[in-house]
C-alpha cells in the first residue's frame, strides 16, 4: 500500500506520496507541494532536502557505509584500480577484461591537449594557484570541443568528450604544476598507466629517466578511488545544477571544480597540512588551537573535522589513517606531522565540544599526510581532489541528462523592501 505524508496548512490538509530508495531510506515527495498549497519549503544548506533520485553512490552518514554502484568503498579500495573505478561509475558494472582493455585503450589515445592550450598556460602568473588554472583550463576544452548537451549532440560525441575529459585532466593538472613552477611542461607518455602517467608529468626531470615507484603509484590510485564520489555533495550539486541547463560537459565539470575548491570542501586539504604546520610552529601543543577552535569567536574551525552527513565516523577516513602508517613506513618518510595530526585527532575525539556535535576526522584530515609523501606539493592537494572526484562528476552529469532532469531553479522566501517608487537623484 502506498504510504503518505499529512501536512495541514492554512487548515486545509493535504497528502504527499512517500518514496523509498532502494536501500529502504524514505521521503516526502514535495513535487507537487506549491501547486497544491501555494507554499514552498526553505531549507538553507539543503539539509534535509533530495534534490534527485540517484543510483550511483549510497551513503549512510549515521552506520558508516559509502557505497559506489553497490560495492563497499573498502573493497574497491583494496582490490581496484582508478579506471576500472571510473567504469564503474561511469558505466554502471564493473568492466569485463574487453571492456576495460577498450576504455583505458581510449583514455590513452587521447591524453594529449591541444597546442593552442599552451598559450592559456602561458597567459597565469607563475603564482597562481593550480586550482584555477585546472578550472580554467577544463572550461576552456569548450573552445576545443563544443558539443553542447542537448539533443543536437550524438550520445557517441558526449561519450567521447567524456573520455577526452578523463584523458586530459591529469595532462593540464600536471602542467598546472608545471606553470607554477615556470618548468617546461612533460608530455604525456602513453607506456605509463592513467596515475604513473601523471606522476610522470609531475615530476619527470629532462636529465634522468624517469620510473613511477609502484608504492606511489598504488598510493594514489587508492587516494583517487576514495575520492571518486560522494553523492550529492556542494562540488557534485553544482554539477548537477549547472548541466542542467545543458552546458557542454566541460563546463559543468569546469563549475564543480570551483565549488571543491572552498576550504569547507576539498580545499579542507591543503587547510589540514597548514593548520598542522602552524602547530609544529607553535612547538606542537594541540591545547591552543582546540581551544580555538571550539571558540565561536575566533573564526577557526579544526581542519579535517566533522561532516555534514557523516555523524559516527568517515568510512574513508578511517582507510585513509590506515593507509597513511603503511604509506609512509613503506616509502621510509618519518613526517613530524603526522605524530602532530595523531595527537590532534586523541584530544579532540576526548573532548565534549567535539564529541557532543559528533565530529569526527573526515577523509581530507590524513589525505595531506600522505600527498605530502608521495612528493606531492600542498597547493596541488585539491587538484588530487579534483582528479579523483572526476569520474563521480561525469557519473552524476550523465545520469542527469540521461534521466531528462528539469533545470535546476530553487524557489526563495524574499525578505527585501515591499513595492516603492523610484526616487530621483536631486530628491535623495
Ligand atoms: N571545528 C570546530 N567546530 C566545528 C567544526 C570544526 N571542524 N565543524 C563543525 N563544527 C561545529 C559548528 O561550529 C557547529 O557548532 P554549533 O552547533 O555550536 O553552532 C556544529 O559543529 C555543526 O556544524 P555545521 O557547520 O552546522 O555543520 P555543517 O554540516 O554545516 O558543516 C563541515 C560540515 C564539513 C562544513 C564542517 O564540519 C567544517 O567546516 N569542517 C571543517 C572543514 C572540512 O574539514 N571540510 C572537509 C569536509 S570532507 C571533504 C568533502 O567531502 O568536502
């Protein structure tokens, strides 16, 4: 029997269907809620509010469980790779060997960027930070290849900037590096795998031959596979909202980097390593900046802490710590930090501030620890990020056009000045 919602409002009531997702999590359907009453909702952050239905990645913030297309983060984690994970998400089923050997065959082919992109690189100051250079340049794949979303282009064509964007993406991230570093660029080299790759782009000398240490490049492909969707997240949202006007995907893409950008989101990990050198600047006492930042007044939050949905602990977090001792004892780097951040997260999880609003390490509070180790420098933290979250980005953009979503137009209660008449200059 199908189940309902009551909602009585200006003494009239009003039934609103209840749907339930496929892992038994309930809503009330409000679709039809305004036409109905005349009234809308206000939820500010979005907190309580479904903003689709979605069967890429399941998530329950209270147990602990991320999910991608049904298999446990922790599996994948352990006995996937990158791209057989972006199959996965993108495509819905893990690959069969000729259906992987296919993908990664494309995504190979087309690492190259255009010559004329080169030109944009040139245009950023040395100093520029590699994350708008990456957002800038992604966006400007438009230019390259403009197919728009919408019924003029073939699913082929977008399938195939699909796996342009794959391809590129750890190309101009790399040459974001570079640019900061005013080096010539590295040129992909097509022997290497999807992560190798870009390890060879970051940090190829021209002097030396250049081999990826296999421990790096394992490193990374589980830090991209932890990343690689969260669901309906501010950097995902913003995809979703801004391709559904049916902009060329690398726009959408373009937008959702920008959104991950913030310190609230994937920018958490460059701001954990900063707060953790601040400390170790300090002489290491966490004492101070708890107290700070349990102090409403100071504007400092404890980087790497607390989730909005995530209210017992950050499945991927807990990899991560894991991960970071092997990591590092594996690559024989001891990083004074890392004692820093354990002692931090002690005193914290003891604390009654931190454990009354249940905040917990999340995944960017260890991710730093571990970049750091593998070489890779602070401000290129939330381009790992970004480079992770890619394949999620073009599930979630996908699955949106493909289910025909209206265009997203939230609904506002206005709070400004009623109705006035205009007032000329000299009466004012
Ligand atoms: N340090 C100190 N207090 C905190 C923190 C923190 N890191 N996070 C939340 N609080 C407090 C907050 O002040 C509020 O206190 P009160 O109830 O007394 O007003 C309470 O906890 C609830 O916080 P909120 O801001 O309402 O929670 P939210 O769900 O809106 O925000 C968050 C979630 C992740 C933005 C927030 O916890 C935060 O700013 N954390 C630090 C930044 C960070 O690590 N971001 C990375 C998130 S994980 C990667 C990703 O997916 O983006």
């Amino acid at each position: 029997m199908s189940e309902f919602a009551t909602l009585t409002v200006a003494g009239k009531t009003h039934q609103l269907p209840v749907i339930e997702g496929s892992e038994q999590e309930k809503a009330i359907d409000i679709s039809d809620l305004r036409d109905q009453t005349g009234y809308v909702t206000l939820d500010r952050g979005y907190k309580n509010t479904g903003a689709t239905k979605s069967a890429i990645t399941f998530l329950d913030g209270e147990k602990g469980i991320l999910r991608y297309r049904g298999y446990p983060i922790e599996q994948l984690a352990e006995q996937s790779n990158f791209l057989e994970v972006a199959y996965l998400l993108i495509h819905g089923n893990l690959p069969t060997q000729p259906e992987i050997e296919d993908f990664t065959r494309q995504i190979t082919v087309h690492t190259l960027v255009n010559e004329d992109m080169k030109k944009i690189f040139d245009g950023f100051p040395v100093n520029a930070h590699p994350m708008g250079v990456l957002s800038s340049l992604v966006c400007s794949l438009t230019a390259f290849y403009p197919e728009p979303a919408d019924t003029r282009s073939s699913v082929d064509k977008l399938n195939l900037n699909i796996i342009r964007l794959l391809a590129k993406m750890p190309t101009i991230a790399a040459w974001s590096y570079k640019n900061s570093q005013g080096h010539p660029v590295n040129y992909p080299k097509n022997k290497f795998d999807y992560c190798a790759n870009f390890l060879y782009m970051m940090f190829a000398l021209p002097v030396e031959d250049y081999t990826p240490d296999p421990v790096v490049v394992d490193a990374m492909n589980k830090l991209l596979i932890l990343h690689a969707d969260h669901e309906q997240n501010c950097s995902t949202s913003t995809v979703r909202l801004v391709g559904s006007s049916k902009v060329n995907l690398f726009s959408a893409i373009s937008a959702g980097i920008n959104a991950l950008w913030g310190p609230l989101h994937g920018g958490a990990n460059q701001e954990v390593i900063e707060m953790l050198e601040a400390i170790r600047a300090d002489g290491g006492g966490t004492r101070k900046f708890i107290d700070q930042a349990k102090d409403k007044t100071s504007g400092v939050r404890l980087m790497g802490f607390g989730h909005r949905v995530y209210k017992n602990f950050d499945p991927r977090a807990k990899i991560i710590k894991v991960a970071c001792d092997q990591i590092l004892k594996k690559l024989g780097v001891d990083d004074p930090i890392l004692e820093i951040a354990k002692n931090l997260e002690a005193a914290a999880l003891s604390d009654s501030y931190f454990i009354e609003r249940k905040l917990y390490p999340n995944v960017d509070f260890y991710s730093g620890i571990i970049y750091r180790a593998l070489g890779i420098p602070t401000d290129m933290f939330t381009v790992m990020f970004a480079l992770g979250r890619l394949p999620g980005w073009i599930a979630q953009w996908k699955e949106m056009n493909e289910a025909k979503e209206p265009i997203g137009r939230p609904r506002q209660i206005y709070t400004g000045e009623r109705e006035r008449n205009y007032v000329a200059m000299t009466n004012r």
